[in-house]
C-alpha cells in the first residue's frame, strides 16, 4: 500500500488524537512533521521518534517534502493554512470550521477550484460514524419518503467545561464552534438551501460567557427553500456526558440516531432503575468517524477520487452558523 507522507498543524484536544491515528493506526498515513506554536505539545511527539517539528507552520511547508497536511490548528487559522498549504502543491485535509467569515471561505473555495489536482477534505467526521452513514444510506433510499424535519442535540459534557471556557474566546461561539456539524446535517440530509434562520441562546450556567457574546446552550431554528425545517440544541453542560443525537422526519418513516448516547451495551439494575453508561466526550463517541475520515482523505489522493465533504460545504455551514450568530446576537429572523 501507498504511503503518503502527512504532516499535522494543531496537537491541541483534538490535533494529538489526529496525529496518534496517523502515527500508529492508520497503514496509509506516514507521519512526518508536525506543528504547534506550544512547544511542549512538540515535546510529546517527539517521544515517539518524530523529530521534524515546527513552531511556524511556514518552515513545515516549505521544509518538510509533505504530500498531505492535517490542519487542527485554532478555527480563525484554518483559511490561511489550507491556501498556504495548496498553493504549495500540498493536498489538504482541515478540520471545521473551514473559515470564520464567509469571505474567507470563499476564498478557500477560489483556491480549490485553482488546485483541480490536489484533494481538499473538511473534517465533518459524523458523516462518517456507522449509525449516520445507515442513516443516510437509508434516506437516499427513499425509505422516509421525503424528509421534511431534521432534529439534533449536540451536548458537551459539564466535566470539560473548564477547558471549554478558556477555548471560548477564540472559539467563533456556539454556531461556528459547535452547531456547525448540525448544519452540516440538516443539509446532507435534508438538501436544498437554507433561506432563514432564527437563534437563541445564553450563560445560563455560566453567565460570563455572554460577555463575549457566546452561550452555554442555545438553539436555532431553520427553514429551508423548499419548506423543510430542522431544528437543533447545541451546549457545554450535559451532566450525564456527551450527547449527540439526531432525528429525521420523512413522509413514511421518522428515524432516531443515538437517543441515549450509551457508552456500551452495558445496563446495570438497581433500586435507581436502569443505568446506562454514556460517552465522555468526542474522541469516544466518534472515535471510529475520526479515524474513517482520515482514511477517506488518504485513499481519495491514493485513488483519485472525490471526498465527500469539500470546500462548497465548508461554505455553505459556515454561511448559515454566521446567519444564527447574526439572529443570536440581533433576536431577529436573518435571511440568507
Ligand atoms: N470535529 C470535531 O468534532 C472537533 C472537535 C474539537 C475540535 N475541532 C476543531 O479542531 C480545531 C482545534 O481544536 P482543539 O480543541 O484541538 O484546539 P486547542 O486549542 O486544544 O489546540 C489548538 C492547537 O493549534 C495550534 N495552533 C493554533 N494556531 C496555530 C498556528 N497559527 N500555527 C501553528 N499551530 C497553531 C496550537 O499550538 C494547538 O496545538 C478547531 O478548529 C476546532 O473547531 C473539531
């Protein structure tokens, strides 16, 4: 099998779980440089044998002989990476968001457009965890008939909120950081263009938040071209622990994914009642969907093939994630 050899930009809370999957899961994948401005962050991967590391993501784009870069750097930083990495001949897997505003994205989408040869992936790895890719293999099926209702949770849970509230700051708030994903659902599954969107939300547990105009939970409402709707909660206090979960309404059939976000098939009885244990956090829940989602990327450059989240869905969240933020931040309906 073909090796290709992968830089990483990013080994924060997500960035060290990408470049554990490159470094010892992922055949295809040989990791070779890396790059983080926390020199510490360095010092882990170096434990492991991989000496090429940068504090400036400049040096490891020129210096590093890359094919492939991953880049988990903060979301304000992803633009100017993905452009500077594929003006320089270098196929390019980013997590979301793909841009902070929408000049920015299309920027990024101007650049793709300009590299027809080099592959560009966005990391919405939820399309890649087994239940949603049912999901959606069911739904392209027409077995719901026409979907008209998308419904989703996404709830961090209450035992990370410590590092949540010192990456609030430069998180791009709840629509851009969180409910991006959700948005990115609602449009796979549901189709079609989003036409007006309506937020709202708050510190209802921690009320500093508001005062850089982010929120503990909030919701949103969106209406689509065609009269489809979807709805969904985003928040950073879920006590049990991490839930994700999603529905899809159809004419025939409504489906649900993951309505008790159980860790396992685990089920203890007792005078409490049924317990069930539930996913920490991210890296559990979606362990599998990071890991495909890499793999995805890599065998799109080994075989020539498309990814299926690209540069036009980046756009696309991140126009309707700005459009809430706008309805959050004015109580006012926004048409896109
Ligand atoms: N797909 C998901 O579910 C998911 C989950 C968590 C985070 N994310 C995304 O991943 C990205 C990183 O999130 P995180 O929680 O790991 O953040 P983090 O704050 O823990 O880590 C950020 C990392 O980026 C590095 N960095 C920042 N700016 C840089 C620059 N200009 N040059 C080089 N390195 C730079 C830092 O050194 C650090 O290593 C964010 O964009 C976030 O939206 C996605």
């Amino acid at each position: 099998m073909k090796n290709i050899r992968v830089g990483i930009v990013g080994l924060g809370r997500l960035g060290y779980h990408h470049a554990q999957d490159l470094m010892f899961r992922i055949p295809q994948a040989e990791l070779v440089a890396a790059c983080s401005v926390i020199p510490e962050e360095l010092e882990k991967v170096r434990t492991w044998g991989l000496e090429n590391v940068y504090t400036d993501y400049s040096e490891m784009i020129k210096n590093a002989n890359l094919e492939a870069v991953v880049i988990v750097s903060s979301s304000g930083a992803h633009a100017e990476q993905i452009i500077e990495a594929m003006d320089a001949g270098i196929h390019v897997f980013s997590e979301k968001p793909m841009g902070v505003t929408l000049e920015e994205c299309e920027k990024v989408e101007k650049c793709v457009e300009l590299h027809p040869d080099l592959k560009f992936q966005l990391g919405f790895m939820r399309r890649f965890d087994a239940s949603y890719m049912a999901a959606k293999a069911k739904v392209d099926a027409g077995e719901l008939g026409k979907p008209f209702l998308f419904k989703s949770t996404s709830n961090d849970p209450l035992a990370t909120i410590d590092g949540f509230l010192g990456y609030a700051p430069h998180s791009g708030g709840p629509w851009l950081d969180m409910a991006v994903h959700d948005i990115d659902l609602a449009l796979w599954f549901l189709g079609g263009e989003v036409e007006s969107v309506y937020a709202i939300g708050g510190g209802y547990l921690y009320p500093e938040l508001e005062k850089i105009g982010c929120a503990d939970n909030a919701c949103a409402l969106l209406k689509f071209k065609d009269g489809a709707m979807a709805q969904m909660h985003v928040g950073y206090s879920s006590p049990h622990g991490y839930q994700v979960e999603t529905e899809i309404f159809g004419e025939g059939e409504n489906i649900r994914i993951s309505a008790v976000p159980a860790k396992n098939r685990l089920q203890t009885y007792n005078r409490e009642g049924v317990l069930v244990e539930c996913d920490e956090s991210w890296p559990y829940r979606f362990n599998e969907a990071f890991f495909n989602e890499k793999v995805a990327f890599l065998n799109c450059i080994i075989n020539d093939t498309i990814p299926i989240a690209g540069a036009k869905d980046g756009t696309a969240t991140t126009k309707v994630a700005l459009a809430a933020t706008k309805a959050f931040e004015t109580g006012e309906v926004v048409h896109i």
